[in-house]
C-alpha cells in the first residue's frame, strides 16, 4: 500500500512537468520573456508566484518552458539511444565474430571519455543550442543500451525457444522482433527510466556552463543566472534547482519501482 | 597475472591513441573556417595565413595528423589565449582540480563507508531507511544546485567559509563537499550491498565459532572482504568526479581544468580545449589502469578468472 502510494506521487510529479511542457504557452500566467524593470529581483508574491529575475521576468513562467527544454532533451535523447543502441546491441548479438568485436572496440573507446566530458567537447566544437545537446548526448548514450541488449541476445541464444524458432525455420530478423524484443522490455524500460534522469541532468549541467539552449528558458540556464543574485535572490537558485532535483529523483525512483516489479514477477 | 597485467597495459596505449584521435579531429568537425571562428570576421588575412600555419591547417591532413602528435609530445602546442604552451597552462590547473577531486573522494569515503556498514549490519531498521534516503538524495541532487545551497547556508546566512576561490582549506571545504555528497550517495549504496552479501558468508559462521568478538568478525573478516568491490567503484567514481569538478570548479571559481575547459570554450581556444580534453580523459584512464591492476592483485578470485 506504501509503495502504491509513494509511486502515485511519482507519477503525479512526472505528470505535472509532462503537463506544463505539453501546454507551456496555456499554463504560463506570463510571457517568459516579458520584462518588468521596476520590481526587478523581488520574491515570491501574489502576482509573481516564485518571484521575477534581474529584468522582472516571471520565474514561474520561464520555469514552465524550461521543463519543454527538460524533457525534450530527457525523452529524445533516450529515443535516439535506445534505437541506435537496439540495432547496435542486436547486430553484436546475433552475428558476433569480427562485427562483434569491432563495434564492441568502439563502445570500449566511446567508454574512455567521462561522462559529460564528450558532450561539453562537442557542445564547443558545434556550438550551443538544444538540437547539439540532444545529438552530443546521444552520441554516448546509446552505448549503455547496445550493451545491454546484446548481453540479453547472448543470453537468450541459448534458450531452447531461439533455437526451436530457428529450427522451424524463422529469420534472423523475424527472430529478433518476434521473441527478443518482448523479452527486452524490462529491462530496457527501466535503464530508459535512469536514461531519462541522467539526461535532464545532462542537459542542466550543460546549460549551466552556457553550453545548452540559447535563448529559451532552461532550468540550467535559469540556474546559471540566478547563481549571481544568491545573496539578494536566492529564490532564483532555489526554485529552479528543485525542479530538476524533482524530476530527476522522480524517474530514478520509477526506474527502480520497475526493476523490483519486473524481479517480483520473475519470481512469480 | 602476469599475462592479465601485461594485456591490460597494452590495451591502454590503443584506446588513449583512439582518444587522441578523437580530440585531432575535433577541430575538423566545426562547422566553417576554424581559424575564422578563433579570430572573428573582422581579422586581417594576414593574421588568419600565420594562425592557419601555426595550427597546420594548411597541410594535407595525414601531415596535420603528424604535426599534431610530434607537437603535442614535443610539448609545442601553443595556447592561442595564453600564448604559452598548452601543458604549462595546464598543469597548475590540473592540480587545482587534482585536489579538489582527491578530497572530495576522501570526503565521500568517510561518509558512505560507515553508513553503507551501519545500514547494511541494522537491515530494515530506521537506521537503514534514513541511511538509503541519504543515499538516494546524493545520487538525485545535482552538484549545480547543492553547492549554491551550501553557500547560501555556510557562506551567507552563517558566515562561516568563503564563498569561492581557492586558498587554504577553509577555501576547499565547500567545493569539496558539494563533490563528495554526490559520490557518497552512490558509494554508500554500494557498500550497503556490497557488505550485505559479505555477511551471509558461511566464514564469518567459522569465524564467530572460534569465539571471536562480532566487532573483530566484522572488521577484520567482513570489511575486508566487502572491499574490494568497494574500491572499483571508487575508481570508476573518478570519472563523475572528473565531470562534476566542471560545474563545481564553475561555481566556486575555482582555478581548475574544467573552469579552464570552458573557458578555453568561450575563448575559442581550440589547441587548448584539444589538450585539456586530452589531459582529462588520460587522467581518468590512467586511475582506471590502477583501481584494474589493484584490484587484479587484491582479489585472487578476479585474477584466476582473467587468466582463464
């Protein structure tokens, strides 16, 4: 009962950004970039829920396209990865020999690079802006799933049903999409739930160093501004920082909510 | 062993190779005349000819390939920004975020150890919940948003630390933190696990048969052996500390490799993003050559299998 209820606010939290993402230009009391000199810097009030920045622009408002930018990048990324992984992994998995070690040789390479560090290199060399983002952290991303479904192709290949599939004749192909992929779901699913995570937190970070979106809203780059006003407006710090610690602790959770169902009904 | 160590070595040479290939080829993926992005549009010819030849942009690329790596290990690279060579640029840096890193890692260490142990010895008591709570808040909160809250608190609000910069230890204590909460999070998790499986060991069983204290059980036999899964983790950690020291050298101004990167970013110093991403990736594959090769000797179980 405590775990229903814990994943209900799970999914009521992920709901709401997926909601004022989806109806951003509906939901915003304000355009996000209408200025306001006068009370420039102020806090929380009636009028301005969670406070207007350095030009008096609502903060509740860029917060609300700032979670387009968030998920976006969060979903597309994961998209991308997980079909160029898929295909990568599935490749690897079934034919192995020589293909198999050379694409494994690049995931080894690709796996050199810590984390962030490709993405902030690319980020440079492309220059700013979301479509770089979500193509820089793609780049990595479908690395972790290639890996994963090719474990699970080994894995599967030798199970009688493969064999018996191959045996009445199926192609390698049909095999694939017929029998392994219902069987990747889970796992795939949750490691898409972290990948969704990590990539908001990507995205943040890079648009934080002024490596991300340009000129919309995002929450890094409200971050990144606000960071300059703590003394005197630390409610520009503050708010933004909770929306991504939310959603990202939100999908880390829901991955994990997942692998436990997935181990209770293996069990079963 | 020997045989694993020796193969380890060699597959480092290849892949810190790929890397450096990688990073020669960065320059070629920009979109335009490189030159022209470093100088701006309004640069003279003249000047664009000599940065062109400087950087070897106007040989055929085997010939830059070349260039690129007898300059780089003759220490020739030239920081367009600094006009020094990119390694003496870099090295004070390095060691900037070196310390940085490095305490962070202790930090981490001295947290999650005895919470990961503690919540794994007290299973599903109070003690464990808040503990894996903790652990769950390292992993989720971001370094962008945690270290403004430590200043606000410790900086602003009680005047107890500097905000930024780098001098003494009062200077690194909140830089550190904001690095090593991350990481702790994840390590304390790990020890949890890793310590979990350790104490359904039937040796601890013979161990407390021959009337041994459980403190000395638990030190001497369990911990022992719950760390050597531990230390990967450290090592593989490194990484994320690496790409962490970014946003928290960002925030806190402080003088490391990752300000230098972005900076060098913004400047449009490409010879030095190139060494500096070098110098990164390097450092991190290096501490995974070591956390391998001390693991290899540490667990005999690892070693049998890799020779198998």
């Amino acid at each position: 009962m405590k775990r229903k209820a814990v994943l209900a606010i799970l999914l009521i939290i992920i709901g709401m950004f997926v909601f004022a993402a989806l109806f951003a230009p509906l939901l915003a009391p304000y355009s996000p970039d209408q200025q306001n000199l006068c009370p420039g810097l102020s806090g929380p009030s009636s009028g301005h829920w969670l406070g207007q920045d350095k030009l008096g622009r609502d903060l509740l408002s860029r917060m609300i396209f700032g979670a387009r930018v968030s998920l976006l990048v969060g979903v597309s990324v994961v998209l991308i990865s997980l079909i160029v992984g898929f295909m990568v992994g599935a490749i690897s998995g079934v034919f192995g020999g020589m293909i198999d070690q050379a694409l494994m040789r690049i995931i080894d390479l690709l796996m050199a690079f810590p984390g962030i560090l490709l993405a902030i290199a690319l980020a440079a060399v492309l220059g700013p802006g979301i479509g770089n983002v979500i193509f820089a952290l793609s780049l990595l991303g479908w690395v972790g799933y290639a890996r994963l479904v090719r474990g699970q192709v080994l894995v599967e290949r030798e199970k009688a049903y493969f064999e018996s599939a191959r045996a009445l004749g199926a192609g390698t192909a049909r095999i694939i999409f017929k029998h392994l992929v219902p069987n990747l779901a889970g796992p795939v699913l949750v490691q898409a739930s972290f990948g969704i995570a990590g990539a908001i937190l990507a995205e943040a970070s890079l648009s934080f160093l002024g490596l991300g979106a340009q000129k919309i809203p995002s929450f890094g780059s409200l971050l990144a501004h606000g960071i300059n006003f703590l003394r005197t407006a630390p409610h520009l710090t503050i708010f933004p920082g909770l929306a991504v610690f939310l959603l990202v602790i939100s999908f880390n959770l829901l991955g994990d909510f997942i692998a436990d169902y997935l181990r209770v009904e293996e069990k079963r | 062993m020997k045989g694993f160590l020796i193969r380890r070595l060699l597959w480092f040479f290849p892949v810190l190779f790929g890397v450096s290939l990688v990073v020669f080829f960065f320059i070629h993926l920009i979109p335009g005349d490189p030159v022209l992005m470093m100088l701006g549009e309004s640069a003279q010819s003249a000047q664009v000819e000599q940065l062109r030849h400087q950087l070897h942009l106007d040989l055929p690329l085997y010939r830059q390939l070349l260039l690129f790596f007898t300059d780089l290990f003759q220490g020739k690279m030239i920081s367009i920004f600094y006009q020094q060579p990119v390694f003496q640029v870099i090295f004070p840096k390095l060691i900037a975020t070196l310390e940085l890193a490095f305490s962070a890692m202790l930090i981490a260490i001295l947290i999650a150890l005895p919470i990961g142990i503690l919540s794994a010895l007290k299973k599903n008591s109070w003690l464990d919940f808040i503990a894996r709570t903790f652990s769950l808040l390292g992993v989720s909160v971001p370094n962008f948003w945690m270290g403004p809250l430590l200043i606000l608190l410790f900086s602003i609000r009680l005047g107890l630390l500097p905000v930024s910069g780098r001098g003494g230890i009062s200077h690194l204590i909140l830089p550190a933190f904001t690095l090593g909460l991350a990481m702790s999070g994840f390590l304390s998790r790990m020890s949890r696990a890793s310590m979990l499986e350790v104490l359904g060991a039937k040796y601890l069983e013979s161990a407390r048969a021959k009337g041994l204290k459980e403190i000395s059980v638990i030190l001497k036999h369990a911990l022992r052996n719950a760390l050597i899964p531990i230390l990967t983790v450290i090592g593989l950690q490194f990484g994320a500390l690496l790409s962490g020291a970014f946003i928290t050298e960002t925030i806190f101004a402080w003088p490391g490799i990752g300000r230098l990167l972005i900076n060098g970013i913004f400047s449009r110093d490409f010879p030095l993003v190139q060494a500096s991403v070098l110098m990164i990736a390097a450092s991190y594959l290096t501490v995974n050559l070591m956390v391998d090769i001390a693991y290899a000797l540490a667990d005999a179980r690892v070693r049998l299998w890799r020779e198998r």
